[in-house]
C-alpha cells in the first residue's frame, strides 16, 4: 500500500546538475535510488538509511549526493557533473525498518545526459 513517486528527472547537458526527489506515502528505514539503462541491470546508485547513513556506487561517488528529509518519507538525489553513462531511469527504492521487511518502488523516472 506505501507508494512512492518520484520528480526531477530530464534532459540535461554533459556536466550539468539534475535533482531528484521521491516522496512515500509513510516513513520508511531505507530509502535510496537504484537506475536502469536499456539493456543494463538495474544498479544502486545511493541509499540513506532514516538515522543519515550513506552508501554511494563508485560510480557516482563525489557527483551524487543522497540525503533524507526529516520526516522520514523522502529523499533527495542531488546529481553533479553529469556524464552520458548517468542516462537511465531512475527509481526510488524504500524499505520499511519493522517486519515484515519490504521493499516499495516508485514508477521510475527518466534521466538523460546529452553530449
């Protein structure tokens, strides 16, 4: 029943910034991002847990910053530096902190990088 939507995505330049934003529809533990590229398997980019801790990919270490707002239900991508290979959908992941353990998704929302 928790939804969760996301809003930010779109086209931008190479080096340009590009925020994201995803809300849930109740608190959660866990939130972070997760993106897909046609073609590619869906990969972590960053996650938050609901106390500030992070854990970002390799790939988008000192570009991506994640970070949570204080009602538990968001959370925020700030994208920096921007390359073609960051074009994807991006999706917003949430996990509840109580058993049973679930994950929700939200609809995925389209990043594209443009040289």
């Amino acid at each position: 029943q928790v939804q969760l939507v996301e809003s930010g995505g779109g086209l931008v330049q190479v080096g340009g910034s590009l925020s994201l934003s995803c809300t849930a529809s109740e608190r959660l533990f866990g939130m972070g991002w997760f993106r897909q590229a046609p073609g590619k398997e869906r990969e972590l980019v960053a996650l938050a847990t609901s106390g500030g801790v992070t854990n970002y990919a390799d790939v988008v270490k000192g570009r991506f910053t994640i970070s949570r707002g204080n009602a538990g239900n968001t959370v925020y991508l700030q994208m920096n530096s921007l390359i073609p290979e960051d074009t994807a959908v991006y999706y917003c992941n949430g996990r509840t902190g109580t058993w049973p353990i679930v994950d929700y998704w939200g609809q995925g929302t389209q990043v594209t990088v443009s040289s």
